[in-house]
C-alpha cells in the first residue's frame, strides 16, 4: 500500500538538482511513485522549463491529462502553450471526461478551440464537450459531466448488466445507475449496492428508487453544492425543462465550489479583492489589497473632515477616544454583516423576513451596547477622564453599537435582495462607512454634552 | 419524480395551523413528501412542543432515526429527552451506522451511554459504537465508521459477490470494496464498477488496485478533510499503527468538516467567538460577539494613553488623521494575516519557509505602502493640510502599513508553530495591537517633525 509522500523543500530540492542535470531515468522513477495531486503540486512549485521538462517526462497520457486538470490555470495554459491543437485533442481531451474536457479547452482563445474540437476523432466525444462549453462556469450545466450509466426502465438486472458493462468504460467513477424511460426522462435511480444484492433477474422497475432530487442545468453552482450537501449526495443528476437526463454532478467538482465560496467570503471580510494565495507574485499580492487600502485612506480622509467640523481645539480631549468609537462602529458591523452572510449561504434565513431579522439585530445591538457603555462609563471615570468625557464616550458607545449592529445586517440582506454577493458587506466599505458614521455621532454627541 | 419542496415560511405557516388542530394525518401526508434533511430542517424552526409532535408521529424508525441525526445538537436532546434509554437503543441506535450511532451516543451523560449500549441487541454493533466512542470528535476516528465492505485477497470475484451480498445488508453506501490479508491488514481496493465490469471469475489479485490512500485513526479531522479533496476521494479507509483496516470515512461526513472549518475562520476574521447562526437567540448572539468588542475597548482605553502621552493641545491637527491611521493598521495586519493564514489552511505553505515569506511580505508591504503614502501626500497637501502634516501623515502610513504587513504575517506563523489556530490572527486581538501600534508609531513621527 503506497501512501502519500510528503512534498517538502528539501523533496523539491532534490528533483531541481536531478532536472538540472537532466537526469530523466532518476526523475522518472521519482515521479512514478507520486500520485497526479502530488505530481500538479510539485509542478506548481517549480519554474516554468522544469515543469516544461517534468511533464514531458509523463509518458502515460491518461495521467498526464489528469494532471493538467489539477493544475492552476496559468501554469496549464504554460504547459499546453508547446502543444499543438491537435496534440491537445488527442494526448489531453480524448484521455478526459467531458466536464474536464471542457473546463480545459474553455480556457483556449474561440481558435483554438474550434481546431482542437475538430481534432477530436470521437465524435459524441466531441459533441458532448461543445455542448457544456454552452453552459456557464457557475451553473450546473458547467460541473456536470456527460459520462453516466443509464438503464431502460423496462430492462431487467441481467440486461441491465450487459449494457452497463458497455458503458462503464467511458465513466470514470461510477456512483449510481440513472433509470430513464424511452424519452430519456430521468425515471429515478439504482444504486450499484442494490444491483449486487440482487441476485436474480428481476426488472428495474422493481428497485428503482423514484425519491430522488435533481436540478436544472442553468442551477446556480452554489445552490448545487448546497444541495449536495444537504442531501449527503455523491452525485446529482441533471435535467434539462421538460425532465430529460443530460448529465450528472460529481461530489468532487463540487467540493472545490464550497471551499472556495467560503475562502472568497473569508478574503472578502479580510479585505482581499482578488483571489489570490500566498505563493503569487509580489505585485499580484499588492494588487489584490490596494483597493480596500485606497477605500479605508478615502474613508480616513472623510474621517479628518468630520473631525475638522467640530470645535477640536476647545475640547482636544474627545481625541483620544477617536480610535476606541471608530474600532468599534467597525467591528459591530462587521460582526453583525458576517452572521447574516453566513445565515444567507447556509440558507436558514429564508424562513425569516426582513423586518424580524432586523429587530432581532436591534436587541443584540441593544444589549452588547448597553453592557459595553456600563463598562465603559466605569473605565473611563475611574481611569480619571472626567465624568462629563465620560458620560460622552459612554453615551456615543452605545449609540455607535446599536446603529452599526442595525446598519451591518441591513447592508447584506438588501444586497442579497438585489443578487449582489452579500459577503461584500463585511468587506471595506462598509467598515469604512461605519467608522466615519460612528464618528460623525461621537462628535455630535460631544459637542452636545461638553 | 419527487424534487424538494421549497420550505418557506407560508409552508412552516400551515403545518403549524394543522399541528394546532391536532390534525396527524394531514400532518403526516405532508411529512410523507419530504426528504428527511427537509424534515430535520423543518424540526429546527418549530417550537420545542411542536417538534416533539411532528417527530412522534414519524413510525418509520430508520426514518425517524436518520432525522435526528441531521439535527442540532439542542434539538436532538430536546427530542431524545422523552426516551427512555432502551428506546434509545431499539427505536434508534439500532437503525444507524456505527459512526452517527456513535454521535448521538456521545452527547448524552455516561451514565445513559452505558445504559443504551447495554440494551443494544446486535453485540457487533454495540462493540463497534463503544469502541467508537474512544476517539476524539476531531480525528479521523471520530469521523470513521466500523460498517465497510471488505474481501480476501486470496478469493475470486464469484466469492467476492457472495461475501458481499452477506455484509452489504449493513452498509449503507457502498463505494468501494476493501482488500485485506488473512491479518486483516489493508492491502488495496477494488472498485463496484470494476466488479461489475468483470464477467468471468477471475482473482481478485489480478483486479486489486494497490496504490491507495489510508489515514490513521488519530490523523487530525482537517487533514482528512484536505486529504479526501485533493485525491477526490469519497471514501478514505482508517488504519491502525500496524496497518490494519479498521474503519473508513465517507466524504459526506467531511464536506461539513471542510465547511465548519471555512466558517470558523469566517466568524474569526469578523470578530464572532463561538459558533452562532442568525437563528440563535438574542443572547447567544451577543454573547459571541461580546469578546472582540471588550478587546476592542481595551484597545480603545490603550489607544487614549497613547494619544494622552503627546501634547495633542499643541498639534491638535493631528487628531484628524487618527482614524486613517488606526484604520489602515488594523486593515493591512488583518490583510496580510488572511493570506497567510489561507495559505496554512490549504497547505500550500509547507515548502516555504518562514523567513522568505515574511521578506515577501516585506516586499508587498512596501510597495502598497510606497503607494499609499504618495496618494495620501497629494491629496492631504491638496486639502489644505500643510506640507508638515502631510508628510507627517504620509511618512506614518508607510511606517504603519509595512509594521503591520510584517506583523500581520508573523502571528499566523508563529500561532501555526505552536500548534494553535493561526486564524486567531485575523481575529481582533492582532487588530487592535495594530490599531494601537499604529497610533504610537504616527505620534512618534508627528512629534519628531512638527
């Protein structure tokens, strides 16, 4: 039993210095012991000639096509740059399912992709990846494959069988078997498990399992990827309007669709724009985190003005509670957006209207403001500011807190009304917009008290 | 075929006019169309008493049990509450597999733990689930489930389907078929489809597929989930120390780890400490958020001496730039901590060491830096703010921006080196440090040139 290697600097270390010396046969042999996922990791990690140099190295077309799936985009497009269009067509898509098929040749220039599809000698092949090139990325249309194992609903066990036999060599993995009837509409499902228990011909109408959920082609990628998890789904299969079976989803594609849902949320609330990781270059990094940079500067410089209208040389002294108001009209908001976001994407909200969530954010506001401006009145007084400074800062809390907790979870949810990405909300404007809002209160309430 | 019905609140609305009536058959008819996830979801926003109703008059058990085990946590004691342990065991320990018998098992005190294992009638079953209960909820043995196909290397596909048709009645997904020695030692696996493809008897030597993946038992749950997603696997056997099979994890079980652990992150990079959704209660809400906002204060407190140290009465001018500075601090750490902390998450970072990252995280730091500082040069001198306070506040922005890129990096990788969660750093901890740093870094240089 192998089981996986681990890919280290000094691992890495050692294939640089045998591609160096072009040491093929040694290079080889190393890579024979890595699985695909390991081999697009190593390539990822290395300059663009070594990786040049290691993938030709690939004999086994099969596994050299499903490294290039595994890979990042450039680092694909770099590696098939050297190729032909009908080096494409016949060493990588013909080695691939339709759905990786597709997703490689989508990246080529309209040209190209004509060219390779030409190339192509299957011709259902060929047909099947242009037809999901049709569907967007993000639909359902763009994961499913077109490679399943489908059964005439008037078909016994032992047919059923035999024509699965003939099937099966197009599909990869195989999770369950779709029965449809003569119009090719999805009827329901067998499993593989009910087929091997069953030990005698029966027909498949009598194990057909009809229970079962489906989506459309034009699904959102994320909804999919709900479904699938809430149902415990290894794969979906998908309609197309009037009910007929034209391809199925697979767990794997849509693992990735989840993750990187919740790492573009994650980035969004950090104040990433782009999806970038840590291994880009420099300039790439930079640019991803200008534009909440330039944001927060533009939301400071508003900052200054709020703070240059009020009298500051006569009551110097709100200064120093500049930092605590601002911070927090922040992080309430923020706080307040990111459980609503997530509430969306989990798709518990649903069920609660607009009007309910907000009150319900008024009295959490309420009270972490009420125990935040008690604690606050007690800090500060005792720490010797004064009780009318105070009683200003305590009173601004309190009102910084409720008014970003209310204006945090309103921001998403009339968002997500007009179909733009909530998860924005917790990203910079906002904060910003809340800092200079929960200033602007600070001051008023300032100027009123003192 | 039956897809999911949309539950809304019009649909909640209904059934629970018709639990109020007391009407069960109408109430059952309309539980009958729904898939048990539906269920379980629909249970989740019912009162206690209604839930209670609802779940009573569900008399399939395999169903009623599947439920519970979709539920939350609360919920499920709320409804196991009524149960007496020998009910626990006959009406639903007895209908689940090892793995979410052992779940629901382990919420409840040791005591009933004891009494429900011992009214277990199925001894094997009882023995897998105590045995279950040994390892910790994070590792792959609390994932793990004991049900699993397994045949010997020395039969033939004919026995091979005979053996199985005997375990298969215990398994409820079946997606591989596991290979062992006499010993039990893990040697491979052979694919259904494989068997399936294969129409005389032949050895299963021959069909053996032996490069595969196993974990341990104690293998970390976000290892396993890494490692499931980048072998696309739906099905990881578990091993002990000497390499024999004692259990395997199925994907659905690791698509919620992979999630939680996104959202975990989410929730730290937005200031939120426990685990809460939108439909918690008011004080559960406020309860998670109150941490970050007393950090946030004391941060508050520290940022007013900092600011109290210096003569703000004679440059009080430069009070207007205290949120900009605060602001940009808190964004930059935060920013760069996100990448950093992204990049542990999806290991990408093991072959980097620490000391070229943070040199790269110099390098963005101060080209954003660079970029910023010339901006807001140009636009303050351009509002009017004097030549010496723009280039107060400009030379305190780059000397914030590059610390607190520098920091922001650092934290995640010394967090991670110690073995705690470096999404901590995201969190409002290393904020606030930055705030206040950031503060006493643009007063220093005020003072120095004003």
């Amino acid at each position: 039993m192998s089981n996986k290697i681990e890919i280290n600097s000094i691992y890495i270390q050692e294939l640089t210095t045998l591609i160096e010396h072009k040491d093929s046969t040694k290079v080889v042999s190393k890579l024979e012991e890595l699985h695909i996922a390991d081999i697009a990791e190593v390539i990822e990690t290395l300059s663009s000639d070594n990786a040049k140099y290691i993938f030709n190295l690939i004999s086994d077309e099969e596994r050299s096509a499903a490294i290039l799936v595994d890979l990042e985009d450039n680092t694909r497009e770099n590696l098939l740059s050297d190729l032909s269009a009908k080096e494409i067509a016949e060493e990588v898509i013909d080695k691939l399912e339709s759905d990786d098929a597709a997703d490689v040749i989508g990246e080529l220039s309209d040209k190209t992709q004509e060219e390779v599809l030409s190339h192509i000698e299957d011709i259902d092949h060929a047909n099947d990846i242009s037809d999901l090139l049709n569907y967007p990325e993000d639909s359902a249309g763009g994961l499913m494959a077109k490679e399943l194992i489908k059964v005439n609903e008037n078909w016994n066990t032992v047919q059923c069988l035999k024509e699965m036999r003939k099937q099966a060599n197009d599909v990869k993995k195989v999770y369950t078997i779709y029965v449809v009837n003569d119009d090719n509409k999805l009827l329901g499902l067998m499993s593989l498990r009910r087929l091997l228990l069953t030990q005698r011909s029966i027909a498949i109408k009598n194990i057909i399992t009809t229970d079962i959920i489906s989506v459309k082609a034009t699904t959102d990628d994320e909804d999919v990827a709900n479904i699938m998890q809430k149902y415990d789904l290894v794969a979906l299969p998908v309609v197309d309007d009037i009910g007929r079976l034209i391809g199925r989803i697979t767990i794997d594609d849509v693992m990735d669709v989840a993750k990187e849902e919740a790492e573009k949320d994650y980035q969004l609330a950090s104040g990433i724009s782009e999806d970038v990781e840590s291994s880009d270059t420099i300039w790439e990094l930079t640019r991803a985190r200008l534009p909440w940079l330039l944001i927060g500067m533009i939301g400071g410089l508003f900052g200054a003005k709020v703070i240059g209208i009020f009298n500051l040389e006569k009551h110097f002294e709100l200064a120093f509670f500049i930092p605590l108001i601002a911070a927090m009209g922040g992080n309430v908001g923020v706080q307040s957006a990111a459980i609503v976001v997530q509430g969306i994407a989990n798709d518990s909200l649903k069920m609660e209207n607009l009007l309910h969530k907000l009150f319900k954010e008024l009295g959490v506001g309420l009270l972490n403001g009420i125990i935040c401006s008690i604690i606050i009145l007690i800090a500060t007084f005792g720490l010797g500011y004064g009780m009318e400074l105070s009683l200003t800062v305590s009173i601004s809390l309190l009102a910084v807190i409720v008014f970003a907790a209310l204006f945090g979870a309103f921001i998403p949810l009339t968002l997500e009304k007009y179909k733009i990405d909530p998860a924005l909300a917790t990203g910079p404007f906002i904060t910003t917009v809340n800092d200079v809002l929960g200033l602007f209160i600070y001051f008023w309430i300032g100027q009123t008290i003192l």
